[in-house]
C-alpha cells in the first residue's frame, strides 16, 4: 500500500496581506517618487514634446498666424457639420465664434504647442506644461476636431507626468532656472531699496 504525505495547506496571515500590499504599492509608486526613475520621464517627456513642436511648427506653416483656422473649424461645429461627443460645445463654439475670439486662439495656438514642448524638453514647469497640454487634447476632442482614439495616448502621458510631478524635472534644467529666478528677484528687490530715499 502506498500512501502519500500529507500537505498542509497555509493560510495568509493578516501580516503577510499587509506585507504583500505594501510592497505592491511601493512597486506602483516607485516611478512617481524615485528619482531613479529620471530616465523614464525624460523618455516621457520627449515625446510629448516631439509631438507638441510638430503640431506647433505644422500650424505656423498651415497659416495660422495670418488666418483664422480655428475659426472656420468652430463655425462648422457650431452649425453641426463636425460632430461634437456633448451638445453643449456646439453652443460654446458659437458663443466663441460671435465674440471675434478665434483669431486670437489661431494665433496663440502654435505659441502655446511650442512653448509645451520647449518645457518638456528642459524639465521646467513640466507638470504645469502637462496640465495645460491636457486642457488642449480634452478641447480638441470635446470640439469634435480631435479624436479620441488618437488624443487619448497623450492624454494619458499627460496625466502620469502631473502625477510624477516630483521627479519628472530631476533631469533637465529647473534648478538651474529656480536659481536664476531667485537671482533676478533679489536684483529687483535690492534696486528697489536703493532707489527708495532713506527716511530722516
């Protein structure tokens, strides 16, 4: 007769749940607080910017400095031409297109593309220059110009490095602009108080 032993089975302690879920976490969180993970946001940032300065300089050469693009665009939306994911939009370009303000945002619009991806370059501002370029996609795609199958990718690139906020500059040249910044500061304060005529 053979018998085989018999196996134990084990059960998971309330210590090793813990134990597991915190090392879970730490693995999760590790790229947005590990300055290690510097390498991984550069990458990050490159392309967004890559696809920032593209878009930028194609606008410039598509005449958006001396025309209205965005307009013509929001004037098809407003009378249903362009198919909008919300209804309300529909209204909001049109409330836009009577004000006289799409010239201004054709103009503006390849300044703010560029300066995005010149931020993602250096690392300076880069969680707010990814909050704004956010703000961007979620208007091309709730205007009915943007598609969603081809905005989300940055959007969410966009998210993770405003989650990454603290490490996503450890390489480019933010400190070196804080300290400058600091610099030009204490300039300014400092010729102020020699141009104020000391009190008798």
């Amino acid at each position: 007769m053979i018998t085989t032993p018999r196996h134990t089975t084990s059960t998971l302690r309330p210590a090793n749940t813990s134990s597991i879920l915190g090392r879970t976490l730490a693995i999760i969180s590790w790229p947005f607080t590990s300055r290690h993970a510097a390498p991984i946001w550069l990458l990050l940032r490159l392309y967004v910017a890559w696809v920032f300065l593209t878009m930028g300089i194609a606008k410039i050469e598509g005449g958006f400095l001396t025309g209205d693009p965005i307009g013509e665009m929001l004037k098809l939306v407003a009378n249903g031409t362009i198919l909008v994911p919300f209804e309300f939009y529909r209204g909001a370009a049109g409330m836009l297109v009577g004000a006289g303000l799409t010239p201004i945002i054709s103009h503006s619009m390849p300044f703010l593309e560029i300066a995005i991806a010149i931020s993602m370059i250096t690392g300076v501002l880069t969680p707010l220059a990814a909050f704004g370029a956010l703000l961007l996609n979620i208007n091309f795609v709730l205007s009915g110009i943007g598609q969603i199958d081809f905005d989300f990718p940055y959007m969410v690139a966009e998210v993770l490095l405003m989650m990454g906020y603290s490490v996503v500059g450890v390489i480019g040249f933010e400190k070196l602009a804080q300290r400058i910044l600091k610099a030009a500061v204490a300039k300014v304060r400092l010729a102020r108080l020699e141009a104020t005529p000391a009190r008798q």
